[in-house]
C-alpha cells in the first residue's frame, strides 16, 4: 500500500483532566473515502480538528505527507491545510448571510476570482445540491436538510484534495441521506479527493468507504476495508454495528452481509458433500446516477421495494439476502436446485414488475419525483454452488449469467 | 489533613491551619485577579496589534464601510439626542450658577469647554458602547459559539482580519466623527436653554464659543475620542472572540456575560483613560 496521507502517531488530547484521544494511531490514504465510526461522544470530531489544526495533540505526532505538522513552518502548515476543506456538524454558516453568499465566501475571500468566474461557480455547486430555490434565503429559512446542503456546498466550492465531514447526513430523512452519501461518493470519483467522514450511517457507509476506523474507548480499536470489519471481533462491534445492524433488518428485510455470512455458514457446511445450493444475484443498472440526480427519492423506493419483494419470495422457501452494494443484492437458495430457483425468480420478475415498480411509481409521481422520465432496470442472473466452494466464485458465475428482467420504462404510465 | 482529636485544638475552636487560611485567602484572591488581569491586558494589546496590523488588507475597504454604517451611521440619532439634551442641561445648570456671579457672559465659554474637551469624547464614547459595542460582542460571541468562526479557519479566512480589523477601522473613523456632531449639538443645546430659554446674550454666547477654543481643545478631544475608539473596539470584540474560553458560564450564557463585560469594562476604562489622557495632555 501507498505511504500513507495522514498518519496519527501515538496522539493523545485532553480537556482537562477528561483524555478524549489516548494514542491514537491512524492511517489515512490519498484517494480513498475513509470513514470513522464510533459512538456519540466518544471523540470522532476532535479527530477531525486535529487533522484541519483546529486543535492540536497535547502529546503524539500528526504527519502530513510524511512530515510532522508540528515541525512544518507556518506557510507550510497553512499550504496543507489549504488542501483541506471541512464540513461542520452543525453546518457552522453565516446566518447573516444569503446561502449564496455563504457558498461564494471563501472564493471571495481566499482567491482573486472575478465576478462573474465566482459566480458561476457558486451557482453549479447550488444547482448540483438541488439549492436554487433557497439560494437567497438565510439559513434560518431553511430545513435541517438544506442547512446541511449548503454547507455541503460550501465545503466542496474551492475544489479541495481533501474534504472532511463531520457526520453529513445527521438530521436528514432517509432520502436525502442516502442522496447525500451517493453524492459524496460521487464526487470524491469525479475530483479525486480525499474524503474523510464521520458518519453514524452503518452500514450506508460501507458502500462508499474504502476504508473504515472505529473509534471505541478513546483509541482507534479497528483499520481497515468493510469486509475487513465483517470479521472483527471486538465489544465495539457489539455495542455499536449489531445494534444499527438489527434495525437495517427489521427496516428492509434483508440481512446485513455479516449476518448473511453467518447464515450461509450455518446452513451450508452442515451440508453433505454433493449437494447444491443456488443463488440469485439481482442489480439495479444505473442506479448511481439516479440516486445522485434529482431522482433519488424513487432510487430509494425501489431498493426498499426491492428488498421487500425479494424477502417475500425467497425467504419463503428458506432463502436468505444481502444488498452486497450500492446496487447489488445476493440471494441464497439453500435447499433450491436452478429448476426452482429459476421457476420462484420468474414469479419475482412477475410480481415486482407488475406490482413491486408500476404500484410504487403511479404515472405522476413519477414525472414529480423525477422532473422528467426515469427508467429503471433490474437484472437477475443464477448459479449454483457446492456448499464448501468460494461463495464469491459463485457470485460472479450468477453475475456472468444476469439477464433483465424487470425495467420501469418511460412509455409505460407517464 | 487529620485532626486529632486530642491536640490543642479545642472544641467549637478553628483549628490553626484554617486561620492561616483566613488570613492568606484575600491576598491569594487578589494575586489571582491581578495575574488574570495583566494577562487579559496582555492578551487584548496582542489581539488588538494583530488585528490592527491587518486592516490595509485591500479586501477590507468593504467591510469597512459596512462597519462605519453599523458603529458610526447608526449611532448618529442617539449621539444627537444624548448632546443635545446634555448641552441644554449644562447650558441650564451653568447659568443658573453663573448668574449669582454676574457672570453669565461666561456661559458659552463654560458649555463649549466641558463639552469639547470632557464631555462629547467621553459621552460619545459611552454611548456607542452601549448602542454598538454591545451589538459587536453579542455577533461576534454568537459567531464563535455556533463554530462560525471556526469554520473561517478552515476556510483560510483568517478571523481577525475578516471580524475585528474592520471593526476597529470603522471605531478609529466613527468615533471623532461623532465627537464632533456632539460638541456642535450640545453647543446648540446649551444655546437654547441659556439664550432662547433663560434670556442669556445670544451674540456674547457666540462670540465666547469663538474665544475661548483654540485648535488644541479641538485635536485634544479628537486625542481622546480616538484612545476611547481603540478601548471600546478592542474590548467588545476582544470579550465576543473569547466568549467561549469564559469559565464562569458557556453558550448563550456565555455570550450574555460576555456583553455585560464589554459594556461595564468599556466603561470604566473609558473613564479612566480619561484621567490619565486629560493629564499628559494639560502636561504636553
């Protein structure tokens, strides 16, 4: 792996007598999305002001590129921490200030951009945040959820190699927290940065982490990818992911992919040798761009339908699913041979299609939730697999072998 | 520490330690509040050079002229009302005293004097500290609670030059300004309570008006009204910026006080800077 962009070294911060951090060690690299999870309070936001300079370790060193912040000139600290932008918990805007004039502020005051060049700039990121309505409205005017669109804005208007957020999507309905994670993750793809969060949304996050630090106890107690983190034991995950994950299930229907791992542990090795098992792996084409244009309302009601429908269906003959990605989700039929799978994926296909998309998104609704025409298509592929085989093998046959089989299509109501 | 019960302390008697304690106490106290004062003196002169270092930022000009609007245009009806009526009450209060003199030719020279060397500097000074100095603190400490100001560091907008440097700008160039309306309204007050109401010689009122300034009263209460700029700038925002730092109380608490503090030791440091200003300048 790439030597690391920001590294903690054994770095420790009091309030007080109160210790927040207790040698930290942290690792974060150039170009990934890397994510900090841990409970209210436990110090993640501090994290996040030592590395901006916000605040400053009582003892340990922070390295910046290799370098110790602390042994850097004042011009060299403030040239890296001009790469970096922040995007406050709290929003931390100007309420005497428009939401334009909010997002205009730094390139106004840090750049010797004209006019019409900030302008511009200014009114891209308001349009890409769905703010134009609001943009000369203070933001006391506003909802929760567009204070932290603004601010998001703000955050993103200089074009920063680094950006910080400081859980994004708190206080936000479901929808647009979701809009606002495939943002995130969508821009972060398209300029390149460094993304560093704070986030609560377990397991959201996951899909758009590249990698995921748990903050437990004053010390980080976990650092690596998201499937690292499905085969950590620790209190932490106890305390914390279980917890959120529990309510993932009872909210969708599916389990998460640690559960699922589980599960297809527990059913598929006490299997005799020969027998099969097939598994369904479903996709939702093209669901990034929807989710991060201005359809990401009906983005979200498809994955809940489809979730849904696919619990209803296969979890009746003993099936058991995950949404393996953004857009990805992964059936198991234990005790189903590709005859049955493939009679109990037809009667899905039928059902979803007549039901699952067209009650969801009635002809209107779809124009509004859309301002124009969507479509959608669902993609389904099977396979089969011996019980003490590579699940992933198996996954990527079903996937080699999708085919549509349900689309949401403009024509049909609208 | 453990008493025994057995030692010479008797009952119902304080124990050797604690009178020692007693008699220390009010001269640890008064340690602490001198070294918590010399080092705030300290702090607002460092906070001050730093912020005044910055004003010539050429993206200033513009919140300059915002600030002068906020401190000095916004204050001018309150400055008239306040010299006005202390130029009739001195106007009033003067000629009665005079008259049991004979000496009510003196009126003008009397009204203009206290007004121009004491009373404008020193009144105007207070009253924008009330009206507008509390209004600095109240934003600037709101500002520093909700992080906004933290958020300009992240922004490499550097918080004294965008806060405090147009304010003090605005303060050094709002403050004379009124001064000056305030000697020439209150010098009208006094003219329509000792002339027009009382029945004092209108042309000897203006002619002692002349006489008796030279150019010097003139610049010593510009001195003065530029010294009291500097405090009532310095301190405002000065208790608004730290306003979180307050050991006593946090968040909107925190800022209340704060603006209680800036008012009250606007104030007094008005006053007392008045002394010693009026005394190197009678020297000078």
């Amino acid at each position: 792996m790439d030597a690391p962009l920001i590294e903690f070294k054994d770095v420790t911060k009091r309030f007080g007598s109160r210790i927040i951090l207790d040698h930290i060690n942290l690792k974060i690299y150039e170009g990934q999305v890397t994510t900090i999870i841990g409970l209210s309070g436990s110090g993640k936001s501090v994290l996040l002001k030592h590395i901006i300079g916000l605040l400053e370790p009582d003892e340990g060193t922070i390295l910046f590129q290799g370098q110790p912040m602390l042994k850097m000139t004042k011009s060299e600290r403030t040239a890296k921490h001009a790469q970096i932008s922040y995007m406050f918990q709290d929003n931390a805007l100007f309420d005497s200030m428009t939401v334009y004039e909010n997002i205009a502020l730094p390139l106004r005051e840090t750049t010797n951009l004209g006019k019409t060049e900030i302008d511009s700039r200014v009114m891209a990121r308001i349009e890409q945040t769905e703010l134009k309505d609001a943009a000369h409205k203070y933001p006391s005017e506003l909802s929760g959820g567009m204070q932290k669109r603004a601010a998001l804005a703000r955050a993103l208007v200089t074009d920063p190699h680094i950006v910080l957020f400081d859980e994004p999507t708190s206080g936000q309905d479901p929808v647009r927290k979701n809009a606002i994670l495939s943002m995130i993750a969508q821009y972060q793809r398209k300029f390149g940065f460094t993304a560093i969060m704070v986030s609560h949304e377990i397991p959201d996050v996951y899909f758009i982490s590249n990698r995921i630090l748990a903050l437990y106890d004053r010390a980080i107690v976990f650092q690596g990818t998201p499937e690292e983190l499905e085969n950590f034991d620790h209190p932490f995950k106890d305390e914390v992911i279980r917890s959120l994950e529990g309510l993932q299930q009872e909210l969708t229907g599916l389990y998460s992919k640690r559960q699922f791992k589980v599960m297809h542990h527990a059913q598929l090795t006490q299997r005799t040798r020969g027998e099969t098992y097939s598994l369904v792996v479903f996709a939702l084409d093209d669901l990034d761009v929807i989710m991060t244009g201005s359809s990401h309302e009906t983005a979200r009601k498809t994955i809940r339908s489809m979730g849904r429908y696919i619990d209803k269906h296969f979890g009746a003959i003993g099936g058991f699913s995950t949404r393996r990605h953004t857009n990805q989700f992964v059936t198991v039929l234990p005790y189903s041979d590709l005859a049955e799978a493939q009679n109990i994926l037809n009667d899905f296909a039928h059902d979803f299609q007549e039901r699952g998309l067209q009650d969801n998104f009635e002809g209107q609704e779809r124009r509004k939730a859309s301002g124009g025409c969507i479509e959608l298509v669902i993609r389904a592929g099977i396979a089969q697999g011996q019980p003490f085989a590579e699940i992933e093998a198996v996954i990527d046959e079903a996937k080699s072998n999708q085919k549509e089989i349900a689309r949401l299509r403009c024509d049909v109501r609208g | 520490m453990a008493l025994d019960a057995n030692s010479h302390n008797l009952p119902g008697s304080k124990p050797p330690w604690r009178i020692s304690m007693l008699l220390t106490k009010p001269f640890a106290c008064f340690g602490q509040s001198t070294i918590s004062w010399v080092s705030n003196l300290g702090a607002s002169a460092i906070f001050l050079m730093l912020a005044f270092l910055k004003i010539l930022h050429p993206k200033q000009w513009g919140k300059i002229i915002q600030q002068i609007y906020y401190i000095g245009a916004s204050s001018t009806m309150i400055i008239l009302l306040v010299s006005l009526f202390t130029g009739m009450v001195l106007g009033l209060q003067s000629y009665t005293a005079l008259v049991k003199f004979g000496a009510q030719g003196a009126l003008g020279t009397l009204v203009a004097l206290t007004l121009v060397r004491e009373l404008g500097p020193v009144l105007t000074a207070i009253m924008i500290a009330a009206r507008a100095g509390s209004a600095i603190t109240a934003e600037i400490g709101i500002q520093r609670i909700s992080e906004q100001i933290d958020a300009l560091d992240t922004m490499r907008i550097d918080p004294l030059r965008y806060l405090i440097s147009p304010r003090i700008a605005a303060s050094i160039i709002s403050f004379p300004i009124l001064t000056a309306v305030f000697d020439i309204v209150g010098i009208i007050g006094g003219y329509i309570s000792g002339v027009l109401l009382l029945g004092a010689n209108a042309g000897t009122y203006v002619y002692r008006v002349q006489a008796s300034m030279d150019m010097k009263d003139v610049t010593d209460g510009f001195i003065k009204s530029i010294v009291f700029a500097f405090i009532v700038s310095t301190v405002c925002c000065y208790q608004g910026y730290f306003a979180h730092m307050r050991t006593d109380s946090h968040g909107a608490k925190a800022v209340g006080l704060s603006t209680t503090s800036a008012v009250v030791i606007s104030c007094v440091l008005i006053l007392v800077s008045d002394y010693v200003v009026t005394s190197l300048l009678i020297r000078g």
